[in-house]
C-alpha cells in the first residue's frame, strides 16, 4: 500500500494587490503521475491528486468498460515509486480474459494505419444508454445541487485549483463527492466511490464543476445517471452523445440560471416564456 502523500503544499510567492506587493504563502495542490497496471503491464498514466487511489482504480476500471462490474477485480495494490504512484489492478480470469483480447486489438503493428483507426473507434466507443431512467429534477434540485457540491470541496477551498464531482439524490442532496485536479479523474473516483458505496447511477445526478467534454458524458453514461449537471459549458460533441445517450445535459448553471441541452422532459419547469 503507498504511502499517504500530501494532497497540498504551501508555496510563498509575490503577491501583487493595488494596494501593494508583498511576499505572502499560498497552498497550493499536489499532482503526480498514476498509472494503472493490468496483469503487470501499464495500460494508462494520469497526472493526478494523489488521494483516493482505490477509487480511482475502481472508477477508472468501470468508466473505460475494463469491467462490467467491480466484482471482476480481484485486487488492487498500491505502490508508491517516489516519482510516482503505480496501480497494480488484477482481474479475474473472464474480465482478464476481455481486457488482453482488447489490449491485443489496440496494440498492433508499428506503422500500422489500421491501428489508428481502431484506436479512433475506442475512443468514440459507443456511449450507454441511459434513457429508460424515470428520474425528473426541478430547477431547485438542479440549482441546489451545485450550491451543495461547493460545500464539500475542501481542498478547492484550500487552494482554488481542482475539480470536483458530486453524486446528488434527490431529498438527499450531495451523497458522494470526490476532488481532483483533473476533471476526468475527479469523475472516475466518484464512479468508484459511489461502486464501492453499492449506491445506483441510475438514483441521482452526476454534478461536476468543469465543462462537459463527451469523456464526461461518456464516463455519467456508464456510471449509469441519466443527468450530468455542470457549471461550465459543453461542447458539440457531448451535446449529440448525451442526446444519443439519452441523458439530460444541463450546463451553464449560474446562480439560478442555466440551460438544460438535451431531453429537458425529465426538468419539471413553471410556465415557459418565450425568449428573443
């Protein structure tokens, strides 16, 4: 098991203000190389807080469709290397079985055109459908569930440099957050956190505190919510993969406002007004 890494430093640096400049601490947040290892062999390297680890493996491990359910890992160790933090996640035979098949297929020759275009397709793989849920959220539920998120990101509130990733329930509000200063990684941590939780994708919404790339939709989708809300906005492609997907897209959420994307049936609004 690695060692407890800091997940913030205090760094001094120049401050410039206009009332003056003054030298002065400041805290800032830790990254560090992540990889994680299937079967001995490093799959993927992710700059990252180094905190949640096991989670992270976990989340990591279903968001990418290595595992279909977290019952298919049979460990995961953590070693710590001093420049960095390695993952050794082992899978059991039928899971171990899928991922070298799709590490085979992937690989390739070098000089391979073919090998692009496979590698092309995995990264467009085809989103999960979540448009069966029957989860609907008022304009309350939506604007709450931001203003909650920002109650539980301490380290954000140390240092004003990471992203964050909540799990809301309705009438429960925020049930499972987690922080990171990648957006992906703060996501896929939920994902393992809520996994480890036994609590359902398909109960609440995804909330995150970046934009929406189609990663994010991608990453929600296979978590299993049919609603990711967002402060920042998305981007064309996570707009036609969330309504691909069926899942409710709302970004842009300010204060009160915001604006719900695609299959805004499931945000139960008052009377709507017709907009210039």
């Amino acid at each position: 098991m690695a060692a407890r890494r800091k997940a913030t430093t205090e760094t001094s640096r120049l401050a410039h203000r206009a009332g003056g400049t003054a030298v002065a601490n400041r805290m800032v947040p830790e990254e560090t190389p992540v990889a994680f290892s299937f079967a001995g062999t490093t799959h993927a390297v992710m700059m990252a807080s180094p905190a949640d680890f096991e989670d992270f493996a976990l989340g990591f491990s279903l968001t990418e469709g290595i595992i279909a359910d977290p019952q298919e890992i049979e460990a995961i160790e953590v070693e710590d290397h001093g420049a960095g933090v390695d993952i050794q996640i082992r899978l059991k035979d039928q899971a171990n079985t899928r991922f070298e098949a799709r590490r085979r297929r992937l690989a390739g020759p070098v000089g391979c055109g073919l090998c692009g275009i496979e590698s092309i397709e995995e990264a467009m793989r085809s989103v999960d459908a979540v448009g069966a849920s029957k989860l609907t959220l008022d304009a309350d539920d939506i604007v709450r569930s931001v203003r909650l998120l920002s109650k539980v990101q301490p380290l954000h509130q140390e240092t004003g440099a990471v992203h964050a990733a909540g799990f809301y329930i309705p009438g429960k509000g925020i049930v499972m957050a987690r922080e990171d200063v990648g957006r992906h990684n703060a996501l896929d941590k939920l994902a393992g956190a809520l996994a480890k939780a036994g609590i359902s994708g398909a109960s609440g919404a995804v909330v995150v505190t970046s934009r929406v790339s189609v990663e994010m939709v991608q990453k929600t989708a296979a978590i299993g919510s049919a609603f990711i809300i967002a402060v920042s906005a998305p981007t064309a492609l996570a707009i036609r993969t969330a309504d691909e997907a069926g899942m409710t897209l709302v970004a842009l959420v300010r204060g009160e406002d915001f604006d719900v994307f695609t299959h805004p049936d499931r945000v139960v609004l008052g009377v709507a007004q017709h907009v210039a």
